[in-house]
C-alpha cells in the first residue's frame, strides 16, 4: 500500500481531481458498493467495513495558466478490522493513481 495512515479510523487526504472524476474512481475501484448520501458524500460497504467519505472542493493550484483541481476527501472508518480496511483502501488508491512518472 503506498499511503498507510496511523490510523484507519479517521484522516484527511487531498485528491487532484474533480467531484465527478472522484465519484468515477470510487465506483471504479468498488463497483456495487458505492451509495451517494448526499453531494460529495459516500459510503462503502464490503463485508464488515463501512467507510465513509465528505469531499469539498478547494481552490484549484495554479502553475502559470495551468489549474489542478484540489478535492479535500475526509475518510471515516465505521467498521471493519484493520487488515480488511487497508485492502479497500490500496483498491481505492489504485483506482484513483494516472498516469505520469
């Protein structure tokens, strides 16, 4: 897993995409399992683990002309053991990674 918290009860992560692109990840990388709650509010459920997440737009980071999109996402464990959390979340980071290098 490339990004582990110290705790996978609550934190805080940032995402360089849109609201509509973050849904489409979600739904990517856990097909079946997404439910809208409200905008920019979700909840996915596996087996034992609940995991919500609240995003808010933020001010888009500029370099020069160029705009990235800055999605500030809240994640909130309800359930779930540890081990069964951090697989649902390497799914999800993979689902979220581009292309680059």
């Amino acid at each position: 897993m490339a990004f582990a918290p110290p705790s996978l009860d609550t934190f805080v992560r940032e995402a360089g995409a849109s609201p509509a692109e973050f849904a489409r990840s979600l739904h990517a990388a856990h097909s079946g399992g997404v439910e809208t709650l409200a905008a920019g509010h979700y909840r996915l459920t596996e087996g034992g683990v609940v995991l919500e997440i609240v995003t808010a737009v933020q001010p888009a980071r500029r370099i020069g002309l160029f705009a990235l999109p800055v999605l500030r996402a809240e994640y909130r464990f309800l359930g779930g053991d540890r081990d069964a959390r951090a697989q649902l979340l390497a799914r999800l980071d993979r689902a979220m990674q581009r292309g680059g290098g």
